[in-house]
C-alpha cells in the first residue's frame, strides 16, 4: 500500500482530522482525546463503519499485493486492523472473516498524523483532500479473501468441521464454546456459508456476559 498520495504531518492532516471529530456529539471531546494520548474513541454508523479483520489476513494479503482503496488503521493492542467503510455497510455485509460494525460500536481512531507505532496508527490515514472517501465494502472483502486463500494455502488456518453442514473447512469461524464434562471442552466452528446462513455471532463478538452458547446476530427491527 503506497502512502505516498496520503499527508503524514499534522498541518496537512488537520482537514481529516475535523472530518473524523464531526462522527462525535462534541467534535471538541475527540480533539481533546487526541491531544491527551493520540487516539479518540469514537462512535461508527454516522460518518463510517469500520470493517475488523484479523492481523494474519490482511498481512497475507499484502505479501500476494492485495490493496486498499480507503483509510484503515492497526490496533497492535488486539491483533486487528480497521478499514472504514461507508455508514450501513453492517446491514450487507456478508463476510464471516472480517466483523463489519456499526451503529451502537466505538472506534479507537488514532489522529490522522499518527502513521506509526506505539498504539493504534493509521496504515493508509485518510486524504487531506478528501477525507470523506471511505474503502469500499467489495475491495474490502476482496482483501480478506486473497488473505484467506494465502493463509490456507500456507496451511496456517487449519481445517476443522462445521458443527452445522458437518462438512469440513479451511475458513472456520469460532461460534461457541463445548463446555466441559464427561467428554470434555473445545471449540465450536462454522464454515462460513452456515455462518450466513444461520446468522451466526463470532464468539469473539459475543458479550461480556456470554457463556459461549452459539448466538444468533439480531435481526434489525
């Protein structure tokens, strides 16, 4: 991903940084975040949604000149980057190895400056110019699975059997936890069509309060 067409100091970020702080109820509270440790919290669903994706994926992607066409950001807290997409990309998308959120999530966004380490820092930070052009939800999903295919074919990801269509995969998403007893604990995995199909919740979207029962994402009223 080239950054070069992207602006790197803080004056020539100062555009994008007033676009990001408009998603706020006080765009003032998101300048005052930045300024007191480089990243604001942020609400999505307004300005942006942001599509996570697991580290290994996009890394992968990259190695086989996968690109980008939008902002998108790395939490090295948690593994995962961030690639923000256009508002109600939540209610199409249709990707089980990437988590589209929304309205009613929160973004740590670092300040458009910040293009490095320690902490969140912006792979590609948002244009100067134009800081309301977002990646699209196809390059997006589009970079996720060149990173599935090269991480499988890697024989990083390995293949387990879908608790649905009892059918192995090599895209196995974690849904639930097999709680222990006479035969023990494990991991309960979807291929990603049952995923879809069955509306299926990553565990690791699950609340805080979840004893790791498969869940079902909520239908939009």
């Amino acid at each position: 991903m080239d950054r070069t067409v992207f602006p790197a100091g803080p004056r020539t970020a100062e555009p994008s940084a007033a676009w990001l702080a408009a998603a706020h109820d006080d765009p003032s509270q998101a300048h005052t975040e930045w300024g007191a440790r480089g990243v604001a919290l942020l609400p999505l669903g307004r300005r942006f949604d942001a599509v996570r994706i697991p580290e290994v994926l996009v890394r992968a992607a990259l190695r086989a000149n996968g690109t980008v066409d939008g902002p998108m950001l790395l939490d090295p807290g948690n593994g995962m980057y961030y690639a923000l997409v256009p508002p109600q990309s939540t209610e199409t998308w249709a990707c089980a190895l990437g988590t589209c959120l929304g309205r009613g999530a929160h973004l740590g966004v670092p300040h458009p400056s910040r293009l490095g380490p320690p902490g969140a820092h912006w792979v590609i930070p948002p244009c100067a110019h134009e800081p309301s052009v977002l990646a699209t939800a196809r390059i997006v999903r589009e970079l996720i699975e060149l990173g599935r295919q090269e991480v499988e074919g890697a024989a990083v990801m390995p293949r387990q059997q879908c608790g649905w269509c009892k059918e192995e995969t090599g895209q196995p998403v974690k849904v639930g936890l097999i709680h222990g007893g006479s035969g023990g604990g494990g991991d309960v995995h979807a291929c990603p069509g049952c995923v879809a199909t069955h509306r299926l919740l990553a565990l690791a979207d699950h609340p805080a309060d979840s004893d790791g029962t498969p869940r079902r994402v909520p239908r939009r009223s």
